[in-house]
C-alpha cells in the first residue's frame, strides 16, 4: 500500500516536475549508445558500423521513450489532457456534428436529472424530522376494509398498554373554526392533536410551546397553537401573540404557541391547517364512544433499539386485549403500524419507478443515437486512426482518444441537461401542483447532481465504447488502401442493431404511454353516477348561537338560507349537504334491517356509506332515481323518518325483495328506524378507479332535516351546500357568497369547489404519470426517428459509387427507391416486433397504475406498431429520394 | 529467447537490476546492462533499453537512487545506487525467487510413479 502510494506521488511529481525525475533522459540514451558503441570500435568495427550495431542492441530509442513517458508521469492523467485538448480541436471542426449529440445526450440526461431529482426528493431523501425512519403511522385495521381511523378510547388505551413506542399522537385534519373578528368573520382550517403530537415529530414551536397534557383533557381550558402562515397573515408575525385569546366559534382559546412557517406533515388524512387545537378536549360525545371512527389517525415514534417487527407484534397484542375486554366494539379490530414514509409515498411509487423506467429508456436511445453518430464519423477517421496505428500508437490509446471524447460529449450534454433538467422541474412542479407529495422537498442537490454526473459518464462509455472498440480494430492495410471508403458489411451491421434496438426501445415507450392514456380515457368515459359539471359545493361557516337554541330553529336556519341561496339567478337546484361533496371523504354507519335476525356484535352488522342531503340533493347530482322516490320537503322532524338508498344497497341486503317500505335502523346514531322510499343509482364514492369490494360499497340518504337534536346541535357551526349552476360554477361564487352575506353578515362563505375538479383531482396521479410518459414517448419517438434518418441517409451515402454504377447499368430511379426505402423498413420492422415482444413482457409491471386496460391492450400495440412504422418510413424517406437522384457521372467520377 | 515483454521477465529483470546494484554499487545504466550480458552467458539478450525502463521501475519504488556522475570514459552519465529499501526488497524477492524456482526444480525433477 505504501509503495504504491510512493509510486503514485513520484508519478504525480514526475508529470510536474519532469526534469528532477528523468531517467532514462535523451542524454542518458546517447551516453548509453555511444559506450556501446565505443566498444564495438574497441573490436574493430568502423564508427557508423558500430553506431548502427548500438542502435540495434539498445532497441528503438523512440519507443524507450515513449515507454518510459507513460511511466514517469500520471501517464493517464497527461493522456487525458492530451485526449481531452485534441478532442475538443476535433469536436470545434465539426460544430455540427457536436451540437446534435450534445443535444441529443442533453435531452436524454435532462429528462433523467429531471426525473431522478423528483424521485430523490419524495422517495429517497429523509423526512424533515429527526430520526424519520423512526416514525410510524398506527391506524386500525380490519382485513374486510384495510386500515382505517381509530376511536378515541381505542387509541388512549394504545398509548397507555404499548411498550415499544416512546410516543403515541392522534390527530384528526378537516376541522375548521369561524374566528370571529370586530366586524366580519372568516373560517379557518384546524387540526385536532394530542398533546404529544408535535414532540413525537420532533417539531418544537417557534414561540411559546407545546400543549400540555393537562390541554389535553375533556373541558380543560380551551387553547390553540398557530401555524406559522397563520400567525403570520394574521397578526405580522407579533412576537407577543402568545397567551392573547382567540375567538373560535364563540369561545376563547388561549394561543400556547406558534409553529415554524415551514412545519410540513404530509400522511393518511392529515392535512396541514391554519390552526391546532388538543384533540382530548374535543366535545363531541363521539369522542368518548369506543365503536366510532371518525377521522382519528395515529402517528407514532419507536423507541430506540426496537425493529419494526416488534413493534408490529406489540401493537398487535395491545389491540388483542382491546378486542378480547371490549368484545363489542373492538372484535377484528387490529392495529396497523406503517413507516410514515412508506405510508406517505405508497400511492406515487408505483408511478414513479414507472416513470424512471420510461426515461431510462429515453437516455438509452439518445445514446444509440450518439453511437450511431460517432460510428458515421468514425468511418471518416477511419484512416487517421489507421495512421496512427501505423506510426505506433497503441489499440488502447487509440480507444482511450474515442472514448475521451464520447465523455466530453456527454459531459457537456449533461451540463446541459442539469439546466432542462432544473427548468423543466420548476415548471412541471408549478403545473402540476399538489400531486406529489413532499412536492416541496424536489429540487437540485448534491445527490442530483452525482446521479447527472455518474449518468453522463454512463452514458459517455456506452456510447462511445461501440465505435471505439470497432474503429480500434481496423484493418490497417485495407483501410489505407481502400483511400478511406471504408463500407465494409460489419460496420453497417451494428449501424443497423443500433437502429433495431433504438426502434424497439421507442415501441415500448409509446406503448406505455399509450397503455396510460387508455387508461385515462377509459376513467373518463366511466360514469361516476352523478353529472359532476356544474355543480359546485361550498360551506358556509355560522356565528355562534345562544346555548340553548332549539334544534328545529337550527333546521329553520338552514332551510331559510337553502331558500336565500335558491334566489341566486342562475342555479337551478340547491340542496343542504351536511358532508362534504361525494367523493372526497365517506362516513359509514351501522345499521340493522328490521325483520332480519339481528347479527352478532356490532362489527358483524351491515353497513353503509351515509349521505346526509337535502330534497334538492338530487336534482343537483343528478342521480338517476330507480324507484319510489327521493327525500322531501316533507320529510322533517314531525314526520316519520325515512331513508333512500341505492341499487347496492338493495342488492346486498334484500337481494330479489323489494326494500321500499322496509325500515333499517342505524342504531348508533339515529335512534329511531328509518323506512327506505326510494332506490337510486350507485355513485362511485371511491373514484373513477374503484374496484374490488368498494365499487358495490352499500350507499344511503336520510335527510338533513331528520338529524336528531343532538347531531345538529353537535354541528351547528357549519352546514355544507351543493347548487347545480347554468354555466361555469365558478362564475356563481360571487353571487353565492353576496346570498349568505346577506343572509347574515358574520356567516363564512368558504371552500367553494367544483364537482369536476373533484373528479379531475381524483385522476391527478394517472394524469401526472400520463403526461410525463407521453412526454418521454414524444421524445422516444422524435429520437428514433432521427436515429433511422442518419442510419439510412447514412448508408445510402457510403453506397453512393454503387448507386451510380446501378444506375448507369440501368437500374431505373424507383428501385433505387425501393433499395433504401426496404433497408429502412426492414429495420424498422424488425425494431417493432422487437419492441411488442419487450412490451409484452415489460408492461405487466405497470399494471398497478393501469385500469379498465390490459397491459397486452391489442390497440395500444397495434396503433404503436403503425404510427412508428410510418414514422421510421417517413424517415427514410428522405435519404431514399437524395439516393435516388444521384447521378451516375458524378457519383463515379467522385472516387 | 526469452519474451522480453512478458510480466515476469519485467519483475526478473527488475531482480536482477537489483542484485547488480547491490553486488557492485553505483552503476551506470550501461554498465548495468553490461553485466547482466556477462552473467547470462549471452542466454539472455535483450534490448538495453528495457534496463531504463527496470530502473525507472525501481525509483518509483524508491528501491535505488541516482545522481550524475562520469563514466570511465569520461562521459556524463547517471550512476544508480540501490536504497535500504531495496536492500530488503531484495532479500525478499530473493528468498521468494529461491523458494519458488525449488518448488518449480522439484516439480520438473518428478518422475512418472513418484
């Protein structure tokens, strides 16, 4: 080790400092030659016999020297300077030449840095937490519905009986509070969390602190923590806001703290909010109910030294002793423990390592591009090469020249490529908002850029080793003599293998766009169940009422302000809508079927999704009606209480029966039973995409004016509405919210959002995935195509003097024609089959993010296969029509 | 004749440099090449220039050193000297080299049946 560190540095000096560390110098040669050849006189030869004698015993001095010059100094780092200055001389001669392939590799390694910085910065970086591979996300599980939220007293006695977390935090997102200021009101966004929750982040407030358990509590003293957005739109950043009082639905809360303004938290269900509030002091009488979830989720950290395992199984046993002493409530209840990162980026992945796939691929063809470029110039070199090899430099010098330039080619491209690659970032990011999550953690750093650097000298060796390894072996004797036509058959076959490969690696990336945009097509075309356009949903936030308002006043409210917003010229249906719209979030609600034996524990019984809507819900959905009819006007608090459910409904629970007139009773939130009036269509709840057991998922409406005093007590402060619009929604939101001003100054207009957003948000990821795919495909395509263009223009260039001679054989125009065009679809042709058969056997892995589409879709191959055949064809085109018009007389007098 | 350019000639040229440096002390390069012509009886003729590259060899090992001096004959000429480093490079190779041609000596020496 030492010597050859020793070695190293009198090599580094040597290359420096040649002078000092020269043996074997000229002089030392000469002074050699001449005591050999001195005593070559002292046995009688004449002075030039002896001279030519030493010469001869020494061996060629030149090659001494060059020997002992790659020796003495780094011979690699000098021959690099060497290489590198004459192959930027070279690539200066031919600017052309240079700015394709640098573009070329620019785009195949721009779109790689691209690609690769979204993927480091959501599936490889860390979290922005410290000791993220420590966090856990616990939620509860049942092998019917996956994971899902946990009750309160479920997750209280989780923190108390584990032992392998050193915390346990719920939270619960989609709260929102009316702050009431002097003149107006305005809604903002809350989250509900356990006193623990920032600590077991790991996120310490900027001012003031983290609640206390003491907050946590059931009637403790109302307090609220502030994001810093929050604290900053609101109050300027005032460094002394902690302690004042905020007023929340009409009650105080005291501000303990104030995040920092980059506190980011991105995982089931929880969404960022302008406020925080403690979760244990929620009033909800819900809270303290142990069958019902809704919307609690559970973040954990697992103490030092315990693996996941353990920690899966420990959270297993504590949710066995819940299930086995409250049988009724927690039988099948289990508790699942997820990797806070796996949990987050789940969805994307699948997209993802899709997409690194597709863009590898573009690189690839970019560099058979490059390849083929260099093997045409190369046969130019040919004879300079020749020569070289002639006057003594070695088959690995000769490589090493070639190959240095592929690098600096790629080198360059790759410089390149890190600008398109930080453009196209920003903007595709700034075009594709909130479909990625830890979109803000995507950008250039220091592994982006070794990934652009170690793919640029990828690709620079692949690229370049082809034609160097076959231009290092010339022929000496034949290239020389040929006068540097070269045009053996060998070279022009791995011309053609280089279009073959960048062919069928073109097919397999439009098929895989193609295969997305199917899916895409076929999701849109699919039908929700309901007409999603014009149709807008907001909220409307209420002032705090006096403590003991009546229910049937709160129900009087809501229908005056129904009517109050009917009045808005424009919209043609209004209804309450006491969830938000369908599709975005779901509650489920036990139930029994009166006259059906009643199932053993509340976990076995039939459930469904509930839909609380007014008579109006309807029409503005338009949700086909099957039979009976809809919830009416009539339906209130006097009349008896009925329900609408849908043809799933019917299907699972009553099978051939028919359901109208039977009752249900949802025995744990509605206390009396429900007879059903009407069946209506099924609407797909879990997207486009549903499939498996939630696409026939048991649905039903009961009516918004039929809620017990208690539920509507419990969520007086807000209430949801859905209009149907003529023309545009968004055109309506100002009408809208001048109606609910009028209507009562300190209500909150808010969260207006669009049914066909819904759906579109729904697609985002597809969509993402779809347009970057057909993005990488354009290229692929653009790529290929240009890749058989030079191939073929090419080749038909080297056989110039053949043409000729064809033709003044008398070969006619159009089989000359028919020459180059079939060289060309020959190629083509074998590249496509190529690529379906590659496609074939690569697509199966992006079935996951695939839908109502075979990964072997026949259309998608078949169309593939045509439009690129007729590209390649077009291509050829060109170069075929230059070969065709040659002119004999001039084509033989060229050589 | 021996291939001139295979490894192991290189590493036994670069030995027998060695040998020579320490038996006889400075030494000019062709005085070096001169010697090894003695010893060898002619067997083993090679290119003298391939000594500058042995001697390159061992003076990035730092294995010998070299100043310049005069020849007999009154010419400049580089006089190389072999190091303590050397010394013992030497009795290292040297015992391998003893060791290695008895291994190789005993295994031309087998006879069919023993």
């Amino acid at each position: 080790m030492l010597t050859a560190m020793r070695v190293f540095a009198s090599r580094l000096l040597g290359s420096f400092r040649r002078q000092h560390f020269d043996a074997g110098s000229e002089e030392e040669f000469q002074s050699h030659l001449h005591m050999l050849a001195d005593r070559f006189v002292s046995q009688g030869m004449t002075k030039a016999e002896a001279l030519r004698a030493a010469k001869q015993q020494f061996g060629g001095v030149a090659q001494i020297e060059e020997e002992l010059r790659d020796r003495s100094s780094l011979a690699l780092l000098e021959a690099l300077w060497q290489d590198l200055s004459y192959g930027l001389r070279v690539l200066r001669k031919s600017p052309g030449f240079a700015a394709i392939a640098v573009l070329t590799l620019a785009l195949g390694i721009g779109a790689n840095t691209a690609l690769f910085s979204v993927v480091n910065g959501v599936l490889l970086n860390p979290l922005p937490y410290p000791h993220p591979d420590k966090l856990v996300t616990v939620t509860s599980f049942e092998p019917q519905y996956g994971e899902g939220s946990i009750s309160y007293p479920d997750l209280q006695d989780w923190v108390r009986d584990n032992r392998t977390l050193s915390s346990l935090a719920g939270y619960r997102s989609f709260q929102s509070f009316n702050l009431i200021g002097q003149t107006d009101a305005q809604r903002f966004s809350a989250v509900n969390v356990s006193a623990s929750f920032f600590p077991t982040l790991g996120v310490t407030p900027v001012l003031g602190r983290n609640f206390s358990p003491a907050e946590d509590q059931l009637n403790a003293p109302p307090a609220v923590i502030l994001s810093g957005g929050f604290w900053k739109t609101k109050f300027g950043s005032s460094p002394d806001i902690v302690g004042k009082t905020l007023n929340l639905d009409g009650k105080d809360y005291t501000v303990v703290g104030v995040l920092p303004q980059n506190f980011y938290f991105c995982c089931i269900n929880f969404q960022l909010g302008d406020l925080y509030v403690p979760l244990g002091a929620a009033q909800q009488p819900w809270m303290r109910d142990r069958k019902v979830h809704t919307g609690i989720y559970a973040v954990g950290r697992i103490k030092d030294g315990v693996t996941l395992a353990q920690a899966r199984s420990d959270m297993d046993r504590v949710a066995r002793n819940l299930a086995a002493t409250y049988p009724e409530a927690d039988k099948g209840v289990g508790a699942a423990v997820t990797p806070v990162k796996e949990e987050m980026v789940k969805d994307i992945q699948p997209f993802l390592l899709v997409l690194l796939a597709a863009v590898g691929f573009v690189l690839l063809i970019a560099c058979v591009n490059v390849a083929n470029l260099l093997l045409a110039r190369s046969t130019g070199r040919a004879r300079e090469f020749a020569i070289r090899a002639a006057l003594g430099a070695s088959q690995g010098r000769v490589v090493r020249q070639l190959l240095t330039e592929s690098v600096l080619l790629s080198l360059v491209g790759g410089g390149l490529g890190l600008l398109l690659a930080f453009w196209g970032t920003t903007a595709g990011l700034s075009i594709l908002p909130s479909t990625l999550p830890r979109a803000n953690d995507v950008g250039i750093d220091s592994h982006v850029l070794l990934f652009t650097l170690i793919i640029s000298l990828l690709a620079g060796a692949l690229f370049g080793l082809a034609p160097a390894l076959k231009t290092s072996h010339p022929d000496l004797h034949e290239t020389l003599k040929e006068g540097g036509r070269g045009g053996s058959g060998v070279r022009y076959r791995t011309q053609n293998i280089f279009v073959i490969v960048e062919m069928a690696l073109a097919v397999v990336l439009l098929v895989g766009a193609g295969l997305t945009i199917r899916t895409l097509m076929h999701l849109w075309s699919v039908n929700p169940g309901l007409d999603p356009h014009n149709v807008l949903g907001f909220e409307v936030g209420f002032p705090p009422v006096p403590p003991n308002t009546s229910a049937n006043a709160l129900r009087a409210r809501v229908r005056q302000l129904t009517d109050k917003i009917a009045s808005v010229p424009g919209l043609t249906a209004v209804s309450v809508d006491n969830w938000r719209l369908p599709m975005t979030g779901a509650d489920d609600l036990p139930f029994t079927i009166e006259g059906q034996p009643k199932p053993a524990d509340e976990n076995s019984s039939p459930d469904a999704i509930w839909y609380i809507a007014g008579p109006g819900y309807l029409n503005v959905m338009k949700i086909p009606l099957l039979r009976g009819r809809f919830l009416g006007p009539q339906d209130d608090a006097n009349s008896p209480g009925v329900c609408v459910i849908d043809e799933d409904f019917a299907r699972k629970y009553f099978g051939n029966q028919d359901p109208i007139g039977k009752r249900i009773d949802p025995t744990l939130t509605i206390k009396e039973p429900l007879e059903i009036v009407g069946i209506v269509g099924h609407v797909k709840q879990f997207g486009l995409d549903e499939s498996g057991i939630n696409a026939s998922y048991p649905q039903f409406y009961t009516s918004n004016f039929q809620l017990p005093d208690d539920i509507l007590t419990a969520s007086e402060s807000s209430a949801g509405y859905v209009v149907r619009t003529q023309g545009p929604p968004d055109a309506f939101t100002g009408a809208i919210r001048g109606a609910v001003h009028a209507f009562n100054s300190k209500a909150v207009f808010y969260e207006p959002e669009t049914m066909d957003s819904v759906i579109s948000d729904s697609l985002a990821s597809r969509r993402f995935a779809m347009i970057l795919l057909a993005i990488f495909a354009g290229l692929a395509l653009v790529l290929a195509s240009i890749g058989i263009y030079g191939v073929i223009s090419y080749i038909a260039g080297q056989r110039t003097h053949e043409i000729g001679i064809r033709i003044a054989l008398g070969a006619q125009r159009r089989d000359i024609l028919k020459i180059v065009l079939g060289h060309g679809t020959r190629l083509a042709l074998i590249g496509v089959a190529v690529g379906l058969a590659a496609s074939a056997g690569l697509t199966r892995l992006m079935s996951k993010i695939l839908f109502g589409v075979s990964s072997l879709d026949p259309l998608t191959f078949i169309c593939v296969a045509v439009v690129l055949t007729l590209v390649a064809l077009a291509a050829c085109y060109v170069p075929a029509r230059r070969a065709m018009k040659v002119d004999p007389m001039v084509a033989l007098r060229y050589e | 004749m021996t291939d001139v350019k295979s490894e192991v000639f290189q590493g036994t040229l670069d030995l027998m440099v060695l040998k020579t440096l320490e038996v006889l002390g400075p030494l000019h390069g062709y005085g070096i090449a001169r010697r090894i012509e003695q010893l060898s009886d002619q067997l083993l003729r090679l290119n003298e220039g391939t000594v500058y590259a042995s001697l390159l060899r061992l003076a990035q090992k730092g294995w010998i050193r070299s100043e310049w001096g005069t020849s007999e004959n009154n010419r400049r000429a580089r006089f190389y000297s072999i190091s303590n480093a050397g010394r013992r490079q030497l009795a290292r190779e040297a015992q391998n080299w003893e060791r290695f041609s008895g291994v190789i000596g005993k295994i031309l020496q087998m006879q069919a049946g023993g």
